[in-house]
C-alpha cells in the first residue's frame, strides 16, 4: 500500500465518529436514489407484466395505441388476412367493485379488477386459460365467472358463489364457475364470455385485444408488419407498451423523489466538503509536516482525495445496500395496497444497472468532487506550518474582492426580484445564492448579533463567548450555516409550492364547480378501460324533484405525436350550468362550439407544450387512425390541470373513440332546493349503480384540501430527513472547534468554568448558527417557491403563491431542535476534558 | 569544503506598519561535518534563518547555495526533492505522524521517494536501533515519552542520508536529562558521520554541545565563534548570550 493510501486510511480510521458521521451522509443520499431508482422499474414492471405476459405466448396481440377499445370487425379484417392462422378476440376493462360486497384478499376488500370477456370456442386453440377446477372456458354461460386460484383463496369462494360487478347498465351478478391458475405478476382478473364482458363494460361489438397465432413457417415479423399496415397507425401489433398513461403517471410521481435523492446526495457533498474543510484546519501542522519532509503538494493532495475516495466509496457501497433494503420494505409495504388498489402483483426487479452506474457517480464521483478543494488547499500549506506552534488557525481575512462581488450579486438578485419578470426572477435567485455564500463571511457576524441578543436573556455570558468564536471562525461557521440555509431553503420552497398548489386547486374548485354533488367510482382509475355508467344513470339523477341538470363526464385516451393526452367528453349545451373553465384563451362560448364535429378545447399544460393557439389543427389518434381536430379554447378545470388533456363533445368521442359510458354526473339542484332534501333520493336512485358514490362537491373540495394537507405533513417528515446532513455538518464543525479550543477550555475549566458553563457555550454557538441558517434560509426559500409557481403557472399548472406559514413555523422549530442536537456530543466532549491535560493540549 | 552558502539574506513579514524584518541581510557558511548552533532572543531570526536554509521559505532577496543548487531559483517541485532527499529536518514539538508507527514515521520521507515499505522500513529499522530505540520500532507516538518521540524524529531525518540536518529548538520539549541525550547525539553525528548539523536553541548548556556559535539579534549575525572543547563552554556561551542581550 503506498504511504498516501496508508495516511489516508490512517487518518479515517483514527476519527471514527467523525467518518462514520460524513459516510452516513453518502449513504443517505446514495440510498434514496437506488431505492427510487429501484422502485419505478418495478412499478411499471408490474403495470406491464400482464400484457407482456400474453405476448409470449401468441405470436400477435393487437390493441390500439392508447389501450383504447375498438370495432369487433378488426377480428374479420385479422382473420382473413395471409399468414394468420387463428385469431381470437377479447374485451377487457377494469371495474371498481362496492366496498360493501367486494370479496376480502389478505383482510382488504378487492376495490378493483379486470374484467376480461373471452371467445368461449376460439380462445383455447389461440391462447389457452388454463382452467383448474370447474368448467372450462367453452363451456362458460353468459352469468358464469372463472376466478384465479389466488382470489378463490384469499377470499375463500367456492364454485356457485355470487360475485356482483358494476356495469354500465348499473351491476350484474355473474356465480363463479371455475378457477384459473394464476399467472405470476399478472393482474387481478376474472373471466366471462365476450357478450357478457361486452354488455357489462358498455362495449358492444367493440374488443380490447386480439391474439392471433400464424400459420406454420409464416415469416413472423413481417406478417406482423403487413397486419399493422393493413390496421393503420392506431394499432400496435404487439402489447408491449402497457398502460402508457398508468406508466407515465409513476414516472411522473417518482420523478420528485429520484431528484429528492440527489438533493440528499448535493447535501451529502456540502458535508463531505465541509468535513474536509475542517480536516485542513485540523491536520495543518501535520500537512506542514508532511511537505516539510518531501512530500510533494501532489501526494498531499492525493492523500487527501484518497480520503473522500475511501469514504465515497464505502458510502455508495452501503448506500446501496441501504437503499434496495428501503426499496423491497416499500415495495412489500405498498404491494397489498398496490394489489387492492390497482389490482397488480408487484414484485421487486433487480436494480438496473443504470440506476447503480448513477448511484456509483453521484456517490464516488461527488464525494471525491466535493474534496477536491479541499485538497487542493491542504496541498497548498506551507512547510513552515510544521515549526509554528499550534492553537488554531490564524484569523484569515474576508477579501474584498469577495465582498463586494456579493454584494453587487445581491443586489442584482433583489432588483431580478422586483422585475416581476420570471425569467429575472429566477437569474435572481441564482445571483442572490450565491451572494449569500460570498457575504457570508462578512455577514455572519453582524447576523449573530442580532440573534445574541435574544439568547442574552438565558444564557449572556456564553453567548458572548460563542459569538466571539463565530467572529474567529468566521468563513468556517459561514458555511455551516449555509448548509442549513440550503436545507431549510429547500423545506420552505416546497412547502410553499405545495400550499400554492393547493390554495390554487381549491380557488379552482370554488371557481370552476359549480354542480352541488357529483356522482362518480370511488377510485377513478386513470385512463381508458374503467366501467362507466350508461347514460340512463344521468337521465335517472335528472328526473330526481329537485334536481335542475344531471350531466356527464366521459373519459377516453388518445396520442399526439408522442404525447398521451387524456380526452374528456363533455355534453357542450349542459356543461357550463354545472361547471366552468379558467380560459387562457377563447370565452365560455368556445364550451359551445365543442358541439360542431372535430373541435376540441386543450388545457393549459397540452397547449404550453405544443405551443397551439386557437383555431390551429391538432392531430388525434384514433382507432381508425388519425384525425384532425381545431382548437377552439385553451381552459382549465379543476379535474385536468396535471395531465395533458382536450375537452370534446361525447358525440365526437363516440365517434372517433367508441366511448359512450359516463365516468362521472355532475348533478346541480334547483334555485333554492337544499342538498339534504335531494340527498336521500339521489343516494337511493345510486343503490342501482352500485360502482358508482355521491359526493358533495363541497365535501369533495375539503377532502381534497385535507389530503393536501395530509400530503403536506408527510412532506414535512420526509424533508425533515434532508435537514440530516445539516445536522451532521453543525456538529462536525463544533466538533473541530472544539478540538481546536482545547486548551482554551482547559483554561475556563481552570479559572472556575462549570461544566455545565463549558457545555451551554458550545450550545449557544451552535444555535446562534443555526438561527442565521434558518433567517437565511426562509428568505431563500420563500423566493424560490414564489419562482417555482410562477414557473408552474407559466407551464399552465395551476398554483397560486401562497407563503407557506405553517412551513415557515416548521423550519424555525427544526433549526432549533437540530442546533440544541447537534451540540449534544461536542458540549458533552468539552465538558469533560481533564483540565490538566487540556491546558498542556498542543 | 562549503555545503551550504547563505548571502545577504533579508526577510520580512506582513506589510506596511506591522511589517517586521526577520532578517536583515543575513552572510552564512557551513561546511561539510559542521555542528552549528544558532543562538539569540526571541524574534531576533533564528528560526527564519533555518526555514530559509532549509528550502521551507524563499527570501526577498539574497540567496542560499546548497551544493551547486540555489535554492532560491527552485520551483515547489525542485525544493520538495531536495528538503526530501538533502535536507533533515527534527522539529522542537518532534512532529511526528500521530496516526503511525515509530518504524513507520522513520520509513515516511523514503516512501514518499517511491521507497518499497519494506526497504524503506529495514533502513528505519537500522536508524531506529542505532539510536536505541530497537525495542520501540511498533510503537505509536503517544505510547514514547518525549526524549524517544525526539530520537524517533532525529531517526527520520536521518533516514535519507541527509547531507544537512536542521534542528530548530530540538530539546525544548524535553527533560534536562533527555536534551543532554538529544545533544550528545547530535555531536556524534557530526564527529563520527560527518553530517552538517545546525541547530537552533535558546539552551546556552545545549549549545555548549555545538563546535561553532552564531548569535543573531535584530536579524543580523552579531558573533560567529569556534567553540573549544576544553573550555568550560556552557558558561562561555551563557555569559557570551548575555553580553549580547
């Protein structure tokens, strides 16, 4: 081993904790983006392992694009076409199932299944479902039901037992007839014969799938191409996309957290830097030494790089090992809900080796990144620093040169804030971040005396004491606060974009809804394929007394380009009595222009990305291939702001999509009608429509504003975690500081010091800094959550600034609790030095 | 035969007001087996003078001659080879590597040369024996009492065959008995291996062990002597150091 890896281990080995305390920063952020790495493989993994499972054993499955059902004559087209032998269609849809009557797996109702209706005399030749008990599938009747081997144990159903499924015309009943043996990681899904699946999903003469098997010796991939030219570009030859949108859903839900994991790795350097910072500080004599016996400023910055290589790599190492143990314990947390929710097995993938090369980079690159400088300037130590006497770093200078760059950076970044131009705003805050590490040297003085002052009423002397080690350690204790400011930074501009989006919501709500109740599935699955309502259950809530307008929703699934966007179908003449929409561009009158063939309305977010004004053509997917629709509105409502979408009639959903089932009624009463007086009835005329709920729209606004808030909280808790490195960098620092006062506090031990005296010192100066991270902190924080909504307002998101004070409250509480924690071990350790051998103490 | 030329040797620190000359051209030579030791107040340069000599520090002006190399007109890379490879170094706090071992410390400026650890430990080990220090070899630094620590930092400067070891006040921090140890080892250096030794010192009795006395003050030489041998030298140099005072 050469003598710089030596030193270096050395060295680690000889400051346990200290390693230990910057390692487990490593491994905090490595681990946070190997388990969201892990997670999002499996997650999709499982959404598209039942339709990749079908491919393996056909030779062809056809199905639209978008998942999307289409006409049952494509079965004709396929069956006579060259080179197919056999083709057999399906139909399938999920379906929510009543709280009341679902059957239990594992002591959770089953809240959703696939519906799947078969071919009882061509499915077996063509792909075969292996039936273990009970009839097969040729024999199946019209009410009969095969069930998997896993439900018919978890919800211990025996053969004649009633399972009732909604359906579009309200529910039906179908009796299990047989069990099915049940495909790994497939989802949850029941079959019955293809009119009943038909008639129950709303879908008549329409399939979801077909599987065709080829004639022998047939060239495969080209018969598969020649069916695909001959269906269009609306069709996939084979099922190996999956329920894009659901797709696009997971990734769009782990996004933030992958990124969470990265800003714990950027915390995770700022504590590595810092650490080496100080080890500088600590080992300057020794550096001294080392270059006055001949080493090189090459091999003392070697030694030191080896060091956070070492570290680095050990951290990335248990990080992660660390984060696929927190990747199987969430996926083995969220499988049983996963599997009641969405009706999918999930099952962990091995960790993609990209997800490692990523977590390696971040881990081993940005560890040895983050010393560098560090290094860099324990290579530049003099060899003279071996012959001086030891007692702490001389006083080093603020430059002017840096003051005033980060002043004029302030200033600019206050006048980018005035602009009210978002663009300047945010060159702004970068100006006015970096700012506050150049002043901060400068500044950390005069901000401690503000807080000194407040800590004078309980402990005046040792906040004078601490201020005046904050004064010498000036840059050093700048840039533990700014590792607070930077943590606490991120909590609050979270925390105001979260409370942004949901006062922006639920001002939406209020402006946009004006129905008094809404019918709709209690879990509204995303995308195509969710059992609606005919439209006998709005004519049935409209003809309840009272009610002025019963209108719908329908939701279908289409493509633009390479964008999925989400299709809304709206009756143009009723929509606006029950609802309205924030226009960006048109009036309420583009709502009735949806009534001519091929208009649609986009939201804000589809026309940001593609740029689209009024009047434009926008090209749509169908099953028949692509049509042109015009723009005649961009507009939000509440229901569609986070997902691409376009408002059309139901006419021209039903044409170009064959959607014709309601997802959700709108139902708005009478002048004067109070909801309590209709409720009964509506509830009782919904007793037929068993898939489907009633909700006050008042009382689905605070439902949703309270699970904003929930989701606030459990915001809270995560980010708490980020502000772990913070805590780890404060108590780094007091720890070399104290280290480095020994034999000072030798001294105040000597000449009458308590313990307790020595211990509150180093209490006070920690708070005082934790209290100049926080000020800073909140400022910085505020600003970036005003940039970030006003960014998400620009992208056609809705959010509306609010400043964030149960965050703001949050994070002043944490700066506290964390600077009281993190002077535990460093006051403890002052404390308790031998005051004899403190003041000998080099 | 000169080893090392220092001419007309100025330096001063900080600037301005609080500008203070630590030496004010300042004429030195030693010769090859020289025992020097350099005496005088506190700030008077003594310690300047060795940094300088030693390639730890670069004058304002003047230059210093080691062999046939100038110091002064090296770049980092040329004094680091020299300080590693020509130059001894033994330090009043002995400095030594907390984190290794005495055989280990001894063996550092050879390893640093790309040395295998095993040769460069068998030279240490030679070093550390010769010094009686045989049965210490694995011992950590704070496991040695301070006359050890010392000889175990002698021993590393000695480890490179050095042609000039600088000492700056390398009995400071030890007992009377340890420093007139340390001296002792130091003049046979010089007698029997013909090193250069030059070495700073406050301790007129620890002087008293050199061959020949240079006394600073202001940062100019004010007395350069032989030492004899049969003169009762400590009190010599003691009432020499308090004429100049």
């Amino acid at each position: 081993m050469s003598a710089t890896t030596t030193l270096a281990l050395r060295y680690l080995l000889r400051r346990k904790t200290r390693a230990a305390l910057t390692t487990t920063a490593i491994v905090f952020g490595v681990a946070l983006v190997v388990a969201m790495g892990g997670m999002v493989p499996t997650l999709t993994a499982s959404l598209t392992s039942s339709v990749l499972s079908s491919v393996e054993q056909v030779d062809a499955s056809i199905s639209t694009t978008t998942q999307a059902p289409f006409p049952a004559d494509v079965l004709t087209r396929v069956r006579a076409m060259q080179g197919v032998k056999l083709a057999s269609g399906r139909v399938q849809g999920m379906v929510s199932l009543p709280a009341k009557s679902a059957p239990q797996l594992n002591g959770k109702p089953i809240v959703s299944l696939q519906l799947v209706g078969l071919e009882r005399d061509e499915v077996d030749p063509v792909r075969p479902v292996t039936v273990t008990e009970g009839k097969p599938v040729k024999e199946l009747s019209a009410d009969d039901v095969l069930v998997s081997e896993t439900l018919r144990d978890g919800a211990k159903l025996k053969l004649g037992d009633a399972l009732l499924v909604p359906s579009v015309a309200g529910s039906r009943t179908f009796h299990v007839a047989g069990f099915v043996s049940t495909r790994p990681g497939g989802i949850e899904s029941v079959f019955v014969t293809l009119p009943a699946a038909q008639e129950t999903l709303g879908l008549t003469a329409q399939l979801s799938q077909v599987d065709v098997r080829f004639s022998e010796g047939v060239d495969a991939p080209a018969t598969r191409q020649a069916l695909l030219t001959a269906l269009g570009s609306g069709y996939l030859a084979e099922a190996s996309r999956g329920n894009t949108q659901l797709i696009d859903q997971v990734m769009r839900a782990a996004m933030p957290m992958q990124a969470f994991g990265v800003l714990a790795m950027v915390m995770a350097g700022f504590i590595i830097f810092i650490t080496f910072r100080t080890v500088v500080v600590e080992r300057r004599r020794d550096l001294g030494l080392l270059r006055a016996l001949g080493a090189s400023q090459r091999t003392v910055l070697a030694m030191v790089t080896v060091e956070g290589l070492l570290l680095g790599v050990v951290g990335t190492v248990l990080g992660i090992l660390v984060g696929i143990g927190m990747e199987r314990l969430v996926i083995s947390g969220l499988a049983p809900v996963w599997r009641s929710q969405v009706g999918l097995v999930l099952e962990p993938q091995p960790t993609a080796l990209k997800t490692l090369l990523v977590a390696v980079v971040l881990g081993v690159g940005g560890s040895v990144l983050s010393c560098l400088a560090p290094a860099r300037q324990a290579s530049r130590v003099s060899p003279r620093e071996a012959m001086r006497p030891s007692g702490g770093d001389a006083r080093v200078p603020v430059s002017r040169v840096r003051l005033g760059v980060g002043i004029a950076l302030g200033v600019l970044g206050v006048v980018g804030l005035i602009t009210g131009v978002l663009a300047w705003q945010s060159v702004g805050a970068l100006c006015f971040i970096v700012a506050v590490f150049l002043v901060g040297p400068s500044s950390i003085v005069p901000l401690t005396s503000v807080f000194r002052r407040g800590l004078d009423v309980v402990m005046a002397q040792e906040g004078k004491l601490a201020q005046g080690n904050v004064a010498r350690q000036r840059h050093r204790s700048s840039i533990t606060a700014s590792v607070m400011t930077v943590a606490l930074a991120i909590i609050v501009a979270l925390a105001a974009l979260t409370n942004s989006t949901i006062e922006g919501v639920v001002s939406q709500i209020d402006r946009t809804l004006g129905a008094d109740f809404m019918v709709m599935p209690p879990t509204m699955m995303v995308g195509s394929g969710s059992v609606g309502a005919s439209a006998d259950l709005a004519r049935s809530l409209s003809a309840v007394e009272g009610v002025d307008v019963a209108t719908s929703l329908r939701m279908g699934a289409s493509r633009s380009g390479t964008q999925n966007v989400s299709l809304v179908g709206i009756d143009p003449q009723a929509y606006l009595k029950v609802a309205a929409m924030d226009f960006e561009a048109g009036t309420p009158e583009s709502v009735g222009q949806l009534a001519q063939p091929r208009t649609l309305i986009m939201n804000a977010l589809w026309a940001k990305q593609t740029g689209a004004k009024l009047q434009d053509q926008v090209e749509l997917l169908t099953p028949n291939g692509p049509v042109q629709y015009r723009v005649v509105g961009i507009g939000n409502d509440v229901l569609n702001y986070r997902v691409p979408s376009a408002y059309l009639s139901q006419a021209s959903l039903q044409q170009d999509f064959q959607v014709d089932s309601d997802l959700l009624v709108f139902v708005d009463l009478k002048q004067g009608v109070s909801s309590q007086s209709v409720r009964a009835e509506l509830e009782q005329r919904l007793e037929a429509w068993p898939g489907f709920i009633l909700r006050g729209t008042s009382e689905w606004r605070d439902k949703m504003l309270d699970d904003g808030r929930k989701k606030l909280n459990a915001m809270y808790v995560l980010l708490v975690v980020l502000v772990v490195p913070a805590l780890i960098a404060l108590a780094n620092t007091l720890g070399i500081n104290v280290l480095e006062r020994v034999r000072e506090i030798g001294l105040l031990r000597a000449i009458g010091s308590t313990q307790r005296q020595v211990r509150r010192l180093v209490l006070a100066e920690s708070l005082l800094l934790a209290c100049v991270g926080a000020l800073v902190g909140i400022g910085v924080g505020l600003w970036l959550g005003l940039i970030t909504v006003r960014a998400m307002e620009s992208f056609g998101l809705v959010a509306t600034f609010r400043i964030p004070v149960s965050g703001i409250a949050t994070t002043a509480v944490i700066a506290l609790v964390f600077g009281a924690l993190a002077a535990v071990l460093p006051a403890r350790h002052a404390s308790r030095l031998k005051i004899v051998s403190a003041l000998r103490h080099e | 035969m000169a080893l090392i030329t220092a001419t007309q040797l100025v330096k001063t620190y900080a600037e301005g007001a609080t500008a203070v000359r630590a030496l004010a051209g300042v004429s030195l030579t030693l010769n090859e087996g020289d025992f020097v030791a350099v005496m005088g107040p506190s700030g008077c340069g003594k310690s300047t003078l060795l940094h300088l000599l030693g390639g730890l520090d670069r004058p304002d002006a003047g230059t210093v001659k080691l062999g046939s190399d100038e110091l002064t007109t090296l770049d980092d890379e040329g004094l680091t080879l020299v300080r590693r490879r020509r130059i001894g170094f033994v330090f009043q706090s002995f400095n030594l590597v907390p984190v290794m071992s005495a055989i280990e410390n001894v063996a550092l400026p050879l390893t640093l040369d790309g040395v295998s650890a095993s040769v460069a430990e068998g030279k240490a080990k030679v070093w550390l024996e010769r010094l009686g220090l045989g049965d210490r070899v694995n011992h950590l630094p704070d496991q040695l009492s301070g006359g050890q620590q010392q000889r175990v930092a002698i021993a590393r400067a000695l480890v490179t065959e050095p042609v000039l070891l600088l000492a700056d006040e390398p009995t400071g921090n030890l007992d009377s008995k340890s420093a007139d140890d340390i001296a002792r080892l130091l003049r046979s250096l010089s007698d029997e291996h013909r090193r250069t030794v030059l070495m700073v010192t406050h301790d007129p009795r620890i002087a008293a062990s050199a061959r020949r006395l240079v006394f600073l003050k202001d940062g100019v030489i004010v007395d350069d002597q032989n030492l004899s041998a049969s003169l009762d030298t400590s009190s010599k140099v003691r009432s020499q150091l308090e004429a100049l005072s």
